[in-house]
C-alpha cells in the first residue's frame, strides 16, 4: 500500500480532523495541479476533469474534505478506466 492511499484511508476514516498539509499533499499526489487562489484560499484544477476546480480554504470544514474525496474517487475510476 503506498503513502497516499494509507494517507487517503486516515482522511476517510476521519474527515474532521484533516490538516490542510495532508489534504494538500493527497490532491497534489493525485495529480492535480495549483492554479492559484486569492486570499486564504488555495485552487486546484486537474487534466482529466477540466470542469471541476477543487478550492481548498485555510479553515478546513467536513464539506470541503468530503468535496475532495468524492473528486478524488472520480480520478481513481478514470485512471482505471484509461
């Protein structure tokens, strides 16, 4: 099992207690790509879902943790799919 799927499981086991490093960590090893943000505010874009734009703010709430794993779960199915 490599570090970002033992990282994935941590945060889905307990999506309240999420830093901002690790949720930032596990998005960037799944490929997506910063593109920026303003103030406390941090976005993430990723090439396989052009329409989706992740945003990742300074205060951490569930709804955004979830928002990150549902995306997350839409890459690992295309990166199955091809």
């Amino acid at each position: 099992m490599t570090r970002r799927e033992k990282r994935l499981q941590r945060i889905e086991r307990n999506p309240r207690n999420v830093s901002r490093k690790d949720l930032i960590s596990l998005v960037e090893a799944y490929g997506f790509v910063r593109r920026g943000g303003k103030g406390s505010h941090t976005c993430y874009k990723h090439p396989g879902l052009p329409e989706v734009k992740l945003t990742i703010p300074t205060a951490l709430k569930v709804a955004y943790v979830k928002q990150v794993l549902e995306t997350i779960y839409r890459v690992r199915e295309i990166d199955e799919h091809g």
